[in-house]
C-alpha cells in the first residue's frame, strides 16, 4: 500500500449516498400522505420540543440572510402547501411503488 493511500471499499469521494436519497424520498411521500406542511405546522403547535428537534437536524448551523417578513404564518403555510401541490404534481408513482419525476 502506497503512504497516504487509502484502502478497502466505500464510495469514492464526492458521489451521492443512494441509501439517504432513497430514505429521504421516502420519508417526504409518508410525509405527504399523513397530510404534509399542514401535519408538520399540527406538531409545531401541539409539541414544539419535537417540532424544534426536526428542525435542528435538518436546518444548516449557520445561517446568513437579511430577513424581511411580510406574511403572516398562516400565509407561509398556503403558499409551501401550493409548492408542494406543485412538486407533487410533477412526481408520479411507478407500478413498484417508487416515485419518479415527470419531466
């Protein structure tokens, strides 16, 4: 083995992980069917510690925006219900149960 060379298996830098790719589309159609941003904003509400949970795994450490807030809560809810009317709306599923996207 040359020094400083790595050996054994694994995936080579820089390739996508399929396994999270899967799991992640996965999770977002059992998401949608259990009712979607409106479940998610329920949990919010009824069990903030959980709610604040989800959103520290998946929200970057750090942040940097100038935040100008024109909507109401309530607004926001409506218009990331219609993007995910529309993604879902490009997205069909297969015979085998695997979503695709439909270009």
């Amino acid at each position: 083995m040359a020094k400083g060379r790595k050996t054994g298996g694994g995936n080579r830098a820089g390739s996508p992980n399929l396994l999270n790719a899967d799991a992640k589309a996965m999770l977002m159609d059992a998401l949608y069917m259990i009712g979607g941003i409106k479940y998610l904003a329920h949990i919010g509400q009824t069990e903030p510690e959980l709610f604040v949970s989800m959103l520290r795994v998946i929200l970057p450490r750090t942040v940097n925006a100038d935040v100008d807030v024109k909507h109401t809560f309530s607004e926001a809810v409506q218009a990331a219900e219609e993007r995910v009317k529309v993604m879902h709306r490009k997205t069909e599923v297969d015979g085998d149960g695997k979503t695709k996207i439909i270009h």
